[in-house]
C-alpha cells in the first residue's frame, strides 16, 4: 500500500511541475520573470520545473500569487472548465435536479476517468 501512495504523490508532483511551466510560458515569462516576482531565484524555479525538487508551502503561494492563480491551479488539468461539446454540456445541465448523492456518484466517476486520463498523459511524457 505504501508503494501505491508514494506513487500518486509522484505524480502529482510531477503533475505541478509540468502545470508549473505551462503556466509560466502562457503569460510568456522567463524562468528569471518568475523567480523575481515570486522572490525565488530563476535556477530554483527551473529545478522546480524539472521536478528535481519540490518548493515548500511558502513558496507554492509565492508562485501562485505571482502568476495569479490559485495554489490548487498547480494541481488540475490545463483544459478549459466549460466544455465545448453540447451534449456534455445538455447532460450537466440536466444533473443539476438530480439528488445530492447521485451527483456525488457522478463526480465519483468523473474524478476516476479524469485521474486515468493524469496517469496515461504522464506515463507518456516519461
């Protein structure tokens, strides 16, 4: 069991590593941009980047704050949150009559098809 929790945390790190660089280079900042603003030398931010080392909670809201998202930014999909697919769109609409504990069940699923999809995207960048 040990090794399966060692493994998700990897992956989330790895996960805002990746997250990490995607967001500095949508607003079109260098590695030393980004260490100045969030008062982190450029080289910590590149090692940050490459997951050769994880920056501590201070640092986490550092880095946040001087690319304007939230912490937990770090750690969820890069996709737009409004899909463009009107039948996605029809259903989600429709699952808002629906009692409190079947929508539960369908964020349930939802949250393992889109953890499955984290696992394949990184097992493929590796």
């Amino acid at each position: 069991m040990m090794g399966t929790m060692e493994t998700a945390i990897d992956l989330q790190l790895k996960c805002f590593s990746q997250r990490l660089k995607d967001l500095r280079t949508q607003r079109k900042l260098s590695q030393t941009e980004l260490g100045e603003r969030a008062q982190v030398n450029f080289s910590q931010v590149s090692r940050y980047e490459r997951g050769a080392v994880h920056p501590t909670v201070d640092v986490l809201v550092r880095l946040a704050h001087a690319l304007g998202v939230t912490v937990g930014d770090f750690f969820t999909a890069t996709e737009s949150p409004l899909p463009n697919d009107p039948e996605i769109v029809s259903r989600l609409q429709e699952m808002q009559g629906l009692p409190a504990e079947d929508k539960e069940v369908i964020k349930k699923l939802l949250d393992a098809f889109l953890m499955k999809k984290r696992f394949r995207d990184l097992a493929s960048s590796s």
